[in-house]
C-alpha cells in the first residue's frame, strides 16, 4: 500500500509558506502589483505566483485591483496588500519618579495609527493591561498581536523581572494576554525597542550597527542593541543591564571622576564597554536626564579616551517616547511574520 512520505510532505508545506511568505513580503513593500511583476520580482514561476496569490485574496490577506492595461496584450489583474487585514495594539510603559504613564496605539501592517492615547496611572497592574486590552479589541475586531515595551526586563517567556514598575513583577504577559484573548504576544525592554525604533526612523542608519543608552529620570541607565537588522537579545534577554558593570567595578577601577556628576561617569563607562565589546557605527543618548551640556561634555571626554578611529557617532534623543512607541509597533508587526526561512547550501 503506497503511503506519503511524511518528510516531504513537511517540506513541501515548508516551501510553500516561505514562498507565500517571500509574496507577501513583496507586494507589502510594493504595495499593489501584477502577478508578472511579483514572479520577476520574487523569483518564483508565474505559476506559483498565481496558486499562491488565488489563496490570498481567498483568506483575505491581499486584495484584486484593476486590470491594467497594457499596451498590445491582454489585461493583467493587479493585486493590493490589504494593510489592514491584521491590527495590532502597541503599548509602552515608562516610569518616572512618582510618574507611570502607558501610552498605546492601534496600527495596520504598515504602523499606520488608528487610535492613540496617553494616560498617567498610580498603578499599572495586569489587570489595568488585560482591560485595555479587552476594550481595544472590543472596538477593533481585527487585532491579531500586541506589542509590550517595559521599563525593566522580560525572560524570553514573557515574565517581567527587574522591573519600574512593581505590581508586574514576575508576571508573564505572553500567557496572560495570549491565552486570555488568542492573539501574539510579544515583550521587551525599553531600551531595545527604542533603539529599534530609532534606528527604523533614520534611513541613514540602516545596515548599521546602533546602540542606545537610555536613563530615565532617577532610573539607571540602560543599553539597547540593533544588530544585522534587528534587536539583539542575550541568552536570558539581560542584554544591555550596563548599569551592573558600573556599580560593580567603577570605583574598583579607578574609573570614578568625582569632578562629574555620576550620570556622566556612568554613561561614559557604559559606552567605554559598548565601544571596546560591540564596537557600533552610532550611540544615541536617550532621556531627558541627557542635555546639549552634559551630551557634550560626554562627547568630548570619549574623544579623548578612544582613538578618533574607534570612536562611533554620538546622537541625542532628549524625549524617546516616539521612537519607544514606533519601536513596539514594530515588533507586535513583527509578530506576525512566520519564522520559517529557507537557507540555500
């Protein structure tokens, strides 16, 4: 009795979500175009651009535009990526002093905000998210991931560690809010979403390695990463915690200058860490504790210490909100990407 051969069968479906991802991926950076256009652009045979793209207007996912016409030849369907087929909410978290805020978003596929708000909290408890959450996708059917920037650290499961804020510590959000209402989940440190965030706002940038090192007022500094593309996590997602290198060995190494006041010893050992380890093309100081001032002072100082060669571009980022909210946008986007990639040999 002939019985399929379950391997291959897996790799065929592999195959086909790759190249169903490989279409989307273009039409969405295209935003409309024909099946020709997708099948030269893509690599993939007209007729696997036409099953592939059959099944997506059939989910949805992209939708049948005009025929176009074309000069002496038959009329070719267009097809649209449907930006809002899936929404996703984006919240971040920020604790200043006596201050909690949780500002949040509702987005498309392409970032583009439906609905934002800011609000300050005296508490901001599971239950203040799951109740926003609730009543977010209550008025917006659609939402199918959710965004989470914290002010302190996250295991690669989704529980908050360290933490500003303490009602969440040692909640996991991922199983909170996934179970609770089906949808992705994903949750990260503020200092890594907003150097995502900053680096995808600055096309300048792109294909560079960037670092961030951010303070919020009255908080230790923090590092985030953006390497090949994407954030950089640790083995247990403690990237970036510099604040440990200098309580524990600063004034050990001598490095301690009590002619400065200390957010500027600490920054300048931070970035001596970041420099002589990472070795980025640009650090960006972010928080209002950083000003022109002390951003000069600390630029000065590095020239001095480091070789003019080793020394990366220095940009300040007095108010990250934005860039800490577009950064969690873009990794509840993120989300929603299948992780499958084919890797040729």
């Amino acid at each position: 009795m002939h019985m399929n051969n379950p391997v291959l069968t897996n790799n065929t479906l592999r195959v086909k979500e790759s190249n169903t991802n490989l279409i989307l991926d273009t039409l969405k950076s295209l935003q409309i175009a024909t099946r020709a256009e997708i099948a030269r652009i893509t690599g993939l045979s007209i007729a696997t651009c036409g099953n592939i793209l059959k099944d997506l207007v059939t989910s949805g996912e992209i939708l049948e535009g005009d025929l176009e016409n074309c000069s002496g030849g038959r009329p070719a369907r267009q097809y649209i990526y449907n930006k809002n087929f899936s929404l996703v909410i984006a919240m971040t978290i920020q604790s200043d002093k006596t201050l909690k805020t949780l500002q949040y978003a509702v987005t498309n596929l392409y970032g583009e905000i439906m609905e934002e708000r800011i609000k300050a909290y005296d508490r901001i408890d599971p239950d203040t998210i799951k109740n926003l959450v609730s009543d977010l996708i209550s008025a917006h059917s659609n939402i199918k991931s959710i965004g989470i920037g914290i002010p302190g650290f996250a295991s690669k499961e989704g529980t908050i560690g360290i933490n500003d804020i303490e009602e969440l510590n040692g909640v996991n959000l991922v199983d909170l809010l996934g179970n609770a209402f089906g949808v992705k989940v994903s949750v990260d440190r503020s200092p890594s979403i907003s150097a995502y965030g900053y680096y995808q706002a600055h096309a300048e940038h792109q294909g560079q390695t960037l670092a961030t090192i951010l303070t919020p007022l009255e908080h230790p500094v923090g590092a985030g990463f953006i390497i090949n593309n994407q954030i950089y996590r640790g083995a247990s997602n403690m990237e970036g915690e510099i604040s440990y290198i200098y309580d524990s060995f600063a004034s050990e190494l001598q490095f301690a200058d009590s002619t400065k006041p200390k957010l500027i010893q600490e920054t300048l050992f931070s970035i001596a860490a970041i420099i002589s380890t990472i070795n980025p093309s640009v650090i960006v100081l972010m928080g209002k504790s950083f000003n022109v001032e002390n951003f000069k002072t600390i630029c000065d100082t590095c020239a001095e210490m480091f070789p003019s060669e080793f020394l990366p571009k220095f940009e300040l980022q007095e108010d990250y909100s934005d860039v800490y909210l577009q950064g969690t946008i873009q990794i509840a986007i993120d989300c929603l990407k299948p992780k499958i990639k084919l890797i040729a040999k």
